[in-house]
C-alpha cells in the first residue's frame, strides 16, 4: 500500500521525502521491522522508540514516523527513507493500521465492554449469547483471543497494541465474523489503541478506585475520563444505572443510552434475585415475558453482568429462550472458577484483584460457607499502592482465616507489598498469617482445609504465570493444586 494512502486521516503530518512509497508492514518494535515498514516511534513508560530508530532503519524501514523532533538530531538520516513528524505517534498508529488493513471494522459489528471489574465475564456472556442465536463471533480479551472456537493464542494485554488489534481484526473480516466483542481497558482508550475502530456497542459495567499509578492513571477522574471516550465512539451505549458512576455515564455519552440494573429504575431490571454459593437466579423482562434467569457464577456482580449481557442480546434480537439457555451453561476460566479435585475440598479461583472485586467474592461465598473461609491471596508489585492495606483490611474481616502472600511482584520485593497489605489485615480481629512463596501458601490452604471449608484463592484467576522481575515463570493455579492434592497422602 502507498505510504500516502496509509497516513490518510492524520492531519498534522511534516514530512521530509517521499511519500509515495510502496509500504509491506507497519511496526512500532524495531525488532518486527522487515523491509519496506514503515516504523512508528512511540514514547512508552519504559522504552522510548525513539531510540531505536537507527536499528528500525538498518532492519529495513524505509519510512519513520516520530513525534519527537530533538531525537532526529542525533541520528543518521539516510535520504532514501521518509522521515515525518506528528504531535502523537499512538494516535498515528491506530489510523495507519485502521488504513492498512482496510478498517475491518467497518465490516462487522463491534462491541466494546469497559468497566474496572466485570469486563472479562461480560464479554464471554455476550459471544455465548451470540452464538446462541447461530452467529459467528470474535473475542478480543484479558484470557485470550477466539474467532469462535478457535483460539488466537493467550493474550498479553487487556486490549492489544492497535496494529495488533486491526491486524486481528483483518484476519476475523477473512474468516467471516459477524460480531467481535472485545474488553476495553481505559489504558487502551488512553493510549489510542482503539481510535479510528468502529464501534456498533459500548457497554459501562462498573467504576472503582483502580489502576490509579504512575505507570497508568494519575487520578479517578482521568481514569473515568478514558473510560467515557468509548461512549464517544460508538452508536449505542448499555448502561449499569446502580453504578455510583453510572448516572454520570448516561448524561455525558455521545450516543444513544439505555440502562440495566437492580435497585434503580431502568430499561433492564432484576428482581426476585437468589444468590447462592453456587450461582444466582433472578427474573427480568425479556421481550414479553418476566423470565427466570439462572446463571452458575456466585454473586450479585454476576447478576449484573448477567444483564449487560442480556442487553446486547435484545439489542441484536436474539431469542428470550436461547439467551435463558446459553447462560445456564456460562463458564469464565478464573472467575469465580471451581477446581475439581479428588479431596473433594472446595476450591475456588478467582481473579479478584481489586478491594470491591474482593469483597464481592468473599461476600458471595461467606453467606453458604458451611465451615471456614479461607482465602489466599496477595496485590501486585508496579502497580497502585493504596489499595493494598484496604485489601488486607477486607479479606481480614469477611475471611475466617486469610494467608498473605505474592501475587505477580514484578519488579517489586515481595515481603514490601505484602507488608503493606499486612497493615490492613493487622486491623481487623481475622486471623491471618504471612506465607511469600505463593505456592506454599496455596499448599498451607489445602492442608488446614476440610470438606466444609471454602478456600477462595483470589488475584491470578486465568493467568498461567508468575511474574518476577521482569519473567513470568510457570504457574497455572490449576495444575498447581491438583499436584499439591496429588501428592498429599
């Protein structure tokens, strides 16, 4: 494609030599470059493209797009590759790959679910539903990426990078998808990952304190804010009216709005809910009739997952009975997940990595539990730092016996993050006690547990690794019990 045809839509462009150039790939990382790319230079929070211009050059590139003029004073610019410039490289990016691959987007009918919990569940309720109805459907997420059954491979990020994502979305125009519905992060909106997509669905599922770091908000108020670019993006936006942000949401969302909920009046409404250790039930409206819903994922966030699911149904006209049967079979990997083990013990995986999503699993499981709930868990390192004491405090007192320890700690020490969290459970009358190798901590559950008790270990979820100082070790929660139960005499 002529580099001319690929920057169409980008309208503050300098360029310094042709851009009339045949153009085979475009790449942001200086190790993808092959010949005749066209390299983007981003400014990211760790690694700087800039810096790596030359060596985009000496893979290839023939064409280099910066937004940091000062760095091309300090490199050879050879007179056979187009040098251009932009106030913001991201933004670049997304409408290059949007040009490239020929906005695929355009070409089915996108859904994007935003919101600090819930997204993960939503999502693969809403594609179950789709299918449901005999549509071929695409999902873009935290777990992984399918086009239908077929697994694109695990994911590394919430949302992908967008010429990944355009890339992606090509390849699901190819394979005839009629729906793509896909998590998107508020760092994804921030970052311009999605910009220049064509969005038929926004869904809102819920706001709280999170992600609040320097490598990812500076406040609330600029994490809402990047949550609510997505309701600038698309033609019909579903709405959770309970949420204390929701009203906010619905006032300032640029397209049409319409709402679901439990305690407020809205288009969408559950009532005669029951909640059990198992899963909940509930009646809303659907077409017609007041039918009873019944979904196996344990707590009142699933009913309102449930039905934000629901909505995007209805809107798409699928049947009130296949959409009551698809959901009676719902399974997320690492929400709210059961480990089948020959002990029989009760042992639950979750993604839980936020103080509401934390509360809201104990809470769900503490009302059944017939002998002890244990929960095991720990925060991550690189990010918020606020929100570890506040954890500690909560598993401390709902949990009858909670084991601290690591999570993903990155490229912090361990016994700093769970001393942190130990300020929060120290509070509380809980007993509690400190364990840092993770998979001792898991073993210790098991070995104090009995068959009443409910071991809830919570924050990895899906995730198959550990991450330590920049690599991420193998460390599947699921293989890791039942060697542990496997071994234990």
């Amino acid at each position: 494609m002529k580099l001319s045809e690929i920057l169409s839509g980008i309208n503050d462009l300098k360029a310094k030599g042709s851009i009339d150039l045949d153009i085979k790939s475009i790449a942001c990382d200086s190790r993808k470059v092959t010949n005749d790319t066209l390299f983007v230079a981003i400014t990211g929070y760790d690694v700087d493209g800039h810096d790596y211009i030359e060596e985009a050059i000496k893979n290839g590139a023939t064409a280099v797009l910066v937004e940091n003029v000062q760095k091309l004073k300090n490199i050879n610019m050879p007179e056979n590759v187009t040098f251009l410039v932009t106030k913001d490289t991201r933004y670049a990016l997304a409408i290059s790959a949007c040009n490239f691959y020929g906005n695929p987007s355009r070409k089915f009918k996108l859904i994007g679910v935003t919101g600090t919990k819930g997204k993960t569940t939503t999502t693969y309720m809403i594609k179950t539903l789709l299918e449901a109805q005999g549509k071929k459907v695409g999902l873009i997420g935290t777990i992984e990426n399918y086009i239908g059954e077929d697994s694109l491979g695990e994911s590394d990020r919430t949302t992908p990078e967008s010429i990944d994502l355009q890339r992606m979305f090509a390849q699901m125009v190819e394979e005839k998808v009629e729906f793509v519905v896909m998590e998107v992060s508020s760092q994804a909106l921030k970052l311009n990952r999605v910009t220049g997509s064509n969005f038929d669905v926004g869904v809102f599922t819920n706001f709280s304190k999170e992600h609040i770091s320097q490598k990812e908000h500076s406040d609330m108020e600029e994490y809402f804010n990047s949550k609510m670019k997505l309701f600038s993006m698309c033609q019909m936006g579903f709405i959770n009216i309970d949420d204390f942000r929701g009203a906010r949401v619905k006032k300032e969302a640029k397209c049409q709005v319409k709402t679901y909920g439990i305690d407020n009046g809205c288009d969408l409404l559950a009532k005669d809910i029951t909640i059990t250790n198992v899963g909940v039930d509930f009646k809303a409206k659907l077409g017609d009739r007041n039918e009873r819903i019944k979904v196996d994922i344990p707590g009142r966030f699933s009913v309102y997952n449930s039905l934000a699911a629901i909505s995007v149904a209805l809107y798409y006209g699928c049947s009130p009975e296949k959409i009551k049967t698809a959901l009676e079979d719902i399974k997320v990997p690492g929400r709210s997940e059961v480990v089948p083990n020959k002990k029989e013990l009760n042992i639950i995986i979750d993604y839980a990595h936020s103080p509401e999503s934390l509360q809201n699993i104990l809470q769900a499981v503490k009302t059944y539990t017939k002998g002890r709930l244990i929960v095991v868990f720990g925060c991550g390192g690189d990010r918020d730092t606020s929100k570890r004491p506040i954890m500690g405090e909560i598993a401390g007192r709902i949990a009858d016996y909670t084991i601290v320890t690591s999570d993903n700690p990155r490229t912090e020490d361990p016994k700093k993050i769970i001393d942190e969290i130990e300020k929060g459970v120290s509070k509380t009358k809980g007993k509690y006690e400190i364990i840092v190798d993770r998979r001792e901590a898991i073993e210790r559950a098991i070995n104090m547990a009995n068959k009443k008790d409910i071991i809830i270990l919570a924050g990895k979820g899906h995730e198959p690794y550990q991450e330590i100082n920049k690599v991420k070790y193998p460390f599947d929660e699921r293989v890791i019990v039942k060697e542990i139960i496997n071994n234990m005499k």
